[in-house]
C-alpha cells in the first residue's frame, strides 16, 4: 500500500543528526508516522534504542543504515532496511566502512588550518555524538558556531567539497559489498537520494544496473532532497529497472533539515513500495 506515512531515511546523534534515537521517535509519531526507520551512516548502534521508542509510541519499525560507497569515484549512498542487526558480516562491514573517518577527519583539519582555521578538528569533535562517526556535517556545524560561515550549505560549498580546502577524498565500501551486506543479513538494499549524485546518464545507468546485479531491489523516489520534478523521474526509473520505491525524509536537525519527519508527500501509487517486500521484517 502506497498511501503509508513511512519515513525510512533519518540520522540521530549515533551519526551525524542533533536528536537522539528517542527524541526522534517522539517527532516521527508526533508527525503522524506510522512507519519509521533509522538510517545513521555507516552505525547500527542506535538500532535498539530507536526500535523501543518506536513501539512505545505505537510506531511500527524497519531497522536502518545508511551506508557510503564509492562508485565510479562518486560517493553513492546506499539505505539498507530491515536486516539482523546481529549479522556479524553486516556489523564487520560497518566497522570496516567507518574505520577511516578519523583519520580522514584528521586531514580535513589539516586543510583547513592551510586557511587559517585553526583546530577545527578539536572543534568537529565537541558536535560528535559517537566517536566512531565523525562526518563533515560535524565540520559543518563548528565552523557555522565560530561563525566562519553563516549555514552548513555555505560551509559545504566552501570548504567541505571537491575542490575545496577542507576536501579530503575518500575510499568507502564498495557498491557490491554494501548490497551483499544487507542482503544476506536479510534486509532489502536502496539507492539513497539519486538525484545528488553527479553521474553522467551513462555512469547512472551503470549504477542502477549494477546494484540490480549484485541484489539491490529498492530506490529512494520520494525524499527530501528531491524536487517534484525528481519524483517523477526515479518513478519512472524504478518502474523501468523493477526496482520497489523507498520514501524518507533523511532528516538530520530541527535547525538544518528543511524536511521534516514524516511530511512529505505519498509514493506514487503505481510503485511498488519498499516496505511489501519487508512484510516479515516490519516490527
Ligand atoms: P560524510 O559522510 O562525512 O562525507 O558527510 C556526508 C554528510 O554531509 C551527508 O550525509 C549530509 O548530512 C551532509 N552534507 C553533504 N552535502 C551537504 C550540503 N551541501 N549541505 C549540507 N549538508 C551536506
Ligand atoms: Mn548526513
Ligand atoms: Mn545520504
Ligand atoms: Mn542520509
């Protein structure tokens, strides 16, 4: 069924969001969502704590992750939903995809200090919720707080993106093993937000067309980061690949996420969404 409030695309502070599994839970319910999952970057660590506050507020759950891959030397974002938080392939996977955040926050510090933003990497880890994920949206909001920047959009196109002085390039998972991950911990494997990526019609076909290989089944067409116009689009590009329809808001803070939990619109009625093929794994 189509017409669900479902919203399977967030982050909590066990990533890069400002809430807390809990307090999430209580604005996704509070904003009507019925069914919810939380999806921190590359980190199932919030997965319990989100999965009780969402029975406690009568919300049903899908576990949640999202995770990065590159990708013909693109970042590519790839949501898994519904897996065994207990598979050891799934939590070695993570561990091994996290694992150079440090140092690679380390050098973006570095870059920045070449002009002359001092320990900014001191002051990224004061915004840091868990150790083990540090991202640039904790950059972000340090050099939005010394008032560097004015928003964390300003502080992206300015120092935090290809190109740029706070830019660090980075090796991630690859597109093959984050699907196998998910998979076979049982879950159901989604391409985030594709409209972000800067892919050449060539190189997004080859995406799609290697993540139906390797088992991916889903794609975000309904999310905050996409235009009317964009949900269109990779409704088209879902029906034309057989891919299921994925709808979140990828909602990060009150104060940077323009999409709230739950308020966006519904999933084109003709799709397939995600959520049928995870009937067993629904809690
Ligand atoms: P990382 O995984 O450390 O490379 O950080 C990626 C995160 O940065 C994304 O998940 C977003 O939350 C955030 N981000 C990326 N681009 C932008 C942007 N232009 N404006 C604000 N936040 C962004
Ligand atoms: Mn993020
Ligand atoms: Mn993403
Ligand atoms: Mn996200």
């Amino acid at each position: 069924m189509s017409i669900l409030n479902a919203d399977l695309h967030c982050h909590s502070v066990v990533s890069d969001g400002t809430m807390t599994p809990e307090d999430l839970a209580a604005r996704a319910a509070a904003n009507g969502v019925e069914l919810w999952a939380l999806t921190d970057h590359d980190e199932i660590g919030g997965q319990q704590r989100a999965a009780t506050a969402a029975r406690a507020h009568g919300m049903k759950y899908l576990t949640g992750t999202e995770i990065s891959v590159t990708f013909a030397d693109e970042t590519v974002h790839i949501v898994g939903l519904g897996f065994d938080p207990d598979d050891l392939e799934m939590q070695r996977g993570l561990h091994e995809t996290r694992d150079g955040r440090g140092p690679r926050a380390m050098e973006i510090g570095a870059g920045l200090a070449q002009v002359g933003i001092k320990d900014a990497y001191e002051g990224a880890l004061r915004y840091v919720g868990n150790p083990a994920l540090i991202s640039r949206t904790h950059f972000a909001r340090f050099l939005v707080e010394s008032g560097v920047c004015r928003d964390t959009n300003e502080v992206f196109r300015r120092f935090l993106t290809e190109g740029k002085p706070g830019y660090v390039p980075h090796r991630w998972a690859s597109l093959r093993n984050a699907v196998q991950w998910i998979t076979q911990a049982g879950g159901v494997a989604v391409i985030a937000h594709p409209a972000r990526y800067k892919f050449t019609a060539n190189e997004e076909y080859a995406l799609f067309t290697e993540f139906k290989a390797h088992g991916g089944r889903g794609v975000e067409v309904v999310t905050g980061s996409h235009t009317a116009a964009e949900y269109v689009r990779y409704a088209e590009t879902a029906r034309e690949f057989g891919l299921a329809a994925s709808r979140g808001s990828d909602f990060h803070s009150p104060d940077e996420s323009h999409t709230d939990l739950g308020q966006l619109p519904y999933l084109p009625g003709e799709l397939t969404p995600v959520w049928d093929l995870l009937a067993d794994r629904i809690q």
